[in-house]
C-alpha cells in the first residue's frame, strides 16, 4: 500500500467521524420546551385576531395557548383536516396580519 492510498484512506476515515459527530450534535439537540401539559387551548385569544403576526405576538400566542406546537399558516398553504391536541394553527393573510388561530 502506497502512502497517498493510504493517507486517502485515513482522510475518508477522519472526514466520516466528523460528519457523524456532527449529525448526533443536531440530533440529541433539545426542542422547544413546553410547561404545562401541552394541550392546547384558544379560548383566550380573541385578542390576536387583527394583530400583526410578529415576534412579540407569536410568543404570546404560544405562551397562552400551553400549546406544545404553534404552526403559523399563510394565505397559499392549506392544511389537512388531522386534529392533535397540542397543536395551535395560526392563520396569517398576505399582508401578515393574524386572521384566526385555532386548537386544531
């Protein structure tokens, strides 16, 4: 075995360690984290209806639902009929402005 064969291989080796370090890093990374059950509930956001749907406001949102999942919706996507009990859709008209948001 040559010594460029072989420090070609040692290179594969070394580069392949370090993409799958690098993949469990993204994947044993912590998500969003919920307090309370995670169940949602839109009873007490009448008040974002007209609202602009920015940072400030989408963090309310989500803090007052207890949703464990807030999924903004905009005017060119639909969504299907499934129902989770964690999940808050919030649904934005094109000029970014919160028309509905919804335990769904």
């Amino acid at each position: 075995m040559t010594v460029s064969i072989w420090l070609g291989a040692v290179s594969r080796i070394v580069l392949v360690g370090v993409g799958c370090s690098m993949l469990s890093g993204c994947i044993s990374s912590v998500g969003p984290r919920v307090s309370g059950s995670g169940r949602c509930s839109d009873e007490s956001l009448h008040w974002a209806v007209g609202q602009p749907a920015n940072e400030e406001n989408m963090r309310r949102i989500s803090r007052e639902s207890g949703a464990g999942l807030v999924n903004p919706i905009g005017p060119d996507r639909s969504v299907q009929k499934d129902h989770r009990d964690d999940r808050l859709r919030v649904f934005i008209d094109a000029n970014n402005v919160i028309q509905a948001a919804r335990c769904e």
